[in-house]
C-alpha cells in the first residue's frame, strides 16, 4: 500500500472515530460555502437520533432504489450504523446540512480497497429539498476528497437500471462502463436483486460506472 493510502485510511478512521463529538470534521461544499457533509455518528453512545430518523424515513421513500427492498425501522438503522458501518474501514457515511443546520440528504463512500486505490459512491440519497445543484456539489465534493484526501486512484457507482438517478450521476461526472442484468430473489422480509450474467435480455440490470473529473 502507498503511503498516501495508508494515510487516507488513517483520515477516514480518524474521521469516523470523531463524528458525533464536540472535535468532528466535516468537509464544506461549495465556494462560497453552500452545505457540509457531516460525518455520521456510528458508535452507540454517540449516535445522532434525528439522523436516525432521516436515514430511515427516505430509505423508505426510495425503497427501489436499493438492491435489497424491505421497510426499514428506526431500531434496524441504528444497528446497520454500529453492527456495519462502524467496523468496516471500507466504508463512511456523511449527513449533507445546509448552513442553518437543516439536514436534507445523505451520501457515502464504499468498497473502498485501500491496496489498489478503488472505492464507490454510495447510497446517495436526497430527502428534503434543496437549492438546485447543491447535490451534484455536494457528491462531487466528496469524490474530490476521495482522490484528493484519502489518496484514492480511481471511483465508480453502482446502479440500479430502473432508477431516476443515472442521468445524475451522468451529470456529476460518471460515464457508464457496463451492465449486468439483475434477478429477485424472494428472503423472507425483503427482496435483494442479485447479478445474474444468464438472464439475456433482463428486466433490470445493474449499471457500473466509472468517475471522470472534469476539468
């Protein structure tokens, strides 16, 4: 590993260790500044009960939108934040506020692999409204602090076909690299959409795309 990755995995450790606290960081976007991405707290004795409610309530709104469908609780999202989010050094979730506080969305970044340099956005999600742009800001924003920061080399996102979003991503800066064609597969409480190569042509694919800053 690089020393520029090893030190962007001692960041966003550093930075997931103190969301929550008095001393967290948090990144601005925007100049001037328009929003920042707050880091979300994921340790029990610290964790945010308004965000909580968020994350839960518009991951219910955007249920198709996810590759596991199932109506989330409050109680389920609180465990996801401290039994996966917290240990996993791969992944890190921020709350987008704008100035006055006001929480309208959320975004993250996941399957980073600190030895090659690759990580993916992550379920970037817009729950309130917003002044125009500042979501595609916001997410670029972190993409920058990524390559920037964390010393990451290369970004992608996954996404579902049938989803609104693609033009977004398009927007932000992804190109499209390639699609795999998608099944239901029925686990008690949920349906997780899997990747079935077989399926020739598919309802539903899951688009790869790759990030190409602009200029």
């Amino acid at each position: 590993m690089s020393e520029s990755l090893h030190l962007g995995r001692t960041l966003l450790s550093t930075l997931k260790a103190t969301a929550g606290t008095e001393r967290f960081l948090c990144l601005p976007v925007g100049v001037p500044i328009q929003a920042i991405l707050r880091p979300i707290a994921t340790r029990r004795e610290v964790l945010n009960p308004n965000d909580i409610r968020c994350i839960t309530e518009w991951r219910n709104c955007f249920v198709q939108s996810f590759l596991t469908e199932f109506a989330a609780t409050e109680s389920q999202t609180a465990k996801w934040l401290t039994d996966i989010v917290a240990p996993n050094e791969n992944k890190i979730m921020f709350m987008v506020d704008d100035l006055n506080g006001r929480t309208f969305g959320y975004m993250g970044l996941d399957f980073i692999n600190w030895e090659t340099g690759y990580g993916e956005a992550d379920a970037i999600v817009r729950g309130e409204e917003a002044p125009p742009r500042t979501m595609k800001i916001a997410l670029q924003t972190l993409l920058s602090w990524a390559l920037g920061q964390l010393g990451l080399r290369s970004l992608g996102v996954r996404v579902r076909s049938d989803n609104a979003a693609l033009e977004f991503y398009r927007k932000v800066g992804f190109i499209e690299e390639r699609r795999v064609p998608l099944r239901p597969v029925d686990d008690f409480d949920m349906i997780r959409w899997v990747e079935d190569s077989s399926l020739n042509p598919a309802d539903l694919s899951l688009v790869y795309m790759l990030y190409h800053p602009r200029g």
